[in-house]
C-alpha cells in the first residue's frame, strides 16, 4: 500500500504541481485589473477537474484499502463516519438562523482576506449581500454525506471484486453527477454562479494594497510549489 501510496504521490508530483504553477501564473494575469465572472468559472472548473482527476488516481488504492479491512476496522470505520455525521450536524444547526449565516460570512470573509488582506466595510457588506443570495444546501451535503459513507461501508463489507471495487469507489468520489440527485446539482449550479459573481464583484473593488497582497499570496503558494521536488525522493524510491 505504502509503495503504491508514494507513486501516487510522485505522479502529483511531476505531472500535477507544475500545471498547478501555471494555473496560478493565470490568475495573476487576470487579477492584473479585476477576475470576470468568466474566468471565475473556468477557474473553479479546472481546480475541480484537477482534484477529480487525483481521486481518480487514488481510486484502486481507496479500493485495496477498503477490501483489506477486516469486521472490526470496518465497524470502527462505521462509527467515525457517525462521528464526522454528529459533528457536521451540530455545526450546522447550532444558533438561530441567523447566526448561522453569520457564521458562514465570518468563516467566507476569513478566507478571502487571507488573500486581499483586510477588507473594509463596503467590501464586507458585498460578500455578505452575495451570500445571503446563495441558498443553503445544508439538508442537500448531509444527505449527500451520509449515502457516500453508507456506500463506502456496505463496499468494505460486500467484499466484491478488485475491478468492481476500484470501480464503486470511482462513481462514489469521482462520477458524482451519475448519484446525486437533479435538485442538489441545481442547486449547487446556482451557487456556484453566485460565487462566481461575488468573486468578479469584489475583485472590482480592490484597491492597490489589497491586489499587492492577492499578487503576493498567490506568488507564495508559487513559492513553494517551486521548493517540493517533482520526481520522488530516495525513501519513496526505495517504497
């Protein structure tokens, strides 16, 4: 497992890292005056394609990994996954709701000023506006959560095949259109749309210090995408 591990990650590597790079040497280019609801969404949907291209490539390891499990791992497997259910669904309900969405907008302000530096009260109020706009999938992810997990176990218990394991894990993390059901994709098309739009709106805003310090950040994450090695170092050699 370990070997096969440490391929994976010398693929991501050699062959992810640098189109990592030069995604980010676009945006950049793009921020030079201000992100389009375009480039937004073409952004997201090549940041999306690369991370369902690397849990593709993960695939037959989550596969071997889940077949090899025995009754009692794949029990103590069950009850992390109602763990992690327990503590979403505390989150996610805890306060009125309207604490709720200011919980939503402090942790979404958090995130974005780690890359504009602080946003000033007309920039916040934007974001805010933009969110309260986006409707709340929360009994959509929950439901959503809960078949993937009831799947990954009810696989770990049936036992089937290599191939039909490896292929389950595929349509569970990678072909997720095929299960989920036509409202949820709606509904995450349009707030996706939303954010996109907020994110073309505020990248408006920005005044010389906030682009210096996007332009800054973003060049750190170049940074060190430069210092990891692209090809596999002696202990992953050696597996």
């Amino acid at each position: 497992m370990r070997t096969r591990l440490n391929r994976t990650f010398a693929w991501h590597r050699a062959d992810e890292l640098p189109e990592y790079k030069r995604f980010l040497e676009a945006v950049l280019r793009q921020a030079e005056d201000h992100i389009t609801v375009e480039e937004a969404r073409a952004d997201y949907r090549d940041l999306r394609a690369r991370y369902h291209r690397m849990l593709d490539k993960m695939s037959p390891d989550i596969a071997d990994f889940l077949l090899q499990l025995d009754a009692g791992q794949v029990s103590q497997l069950e009850r992390s996954f109602a763990e992690d259910v327990r503590k979403m669904v505390k989150e996610e309900t805890k306060g009125s709701p309207e604490e709720r969405f200011e919980r939503r907008v402090k942790r979404s302000l958090a995130h974005i000023e780690e890359f504009t530096g602080k946003l000033d009260d007309g920039q916040r109020e934007l974001v805010s506006r933009h969110l309260a706009a986006v409707v709340d999938t929360y009994p959509d992810r929950l439901a959503d959560r809960r078949y993937r997990q009831a799947e990954t176990i009810a696989l770990a218990r049936a036992k089937p095949s290599r191939p039909e394991a490896i292929a389950a894990v595929r349509r569970l993390l990678v072909e997720t259109d095929s299960w989920r059901s036509a409202e949820f994709l709606k509904k995450s098309l349009a707030r996706d749309e939303k954010l996109f739009e907020m994110v073309s709106a505020l990248s408006r805003t920005l005044n010389a210090e906030q682009r210096a310090h996007f332009q800054k950040r973003v060049r750190g994450l170049m940074s060190d995408i430069n210092g990891l090695p692209t090809a596999p170092d002696r202990d992953l050699k050696r597996g």
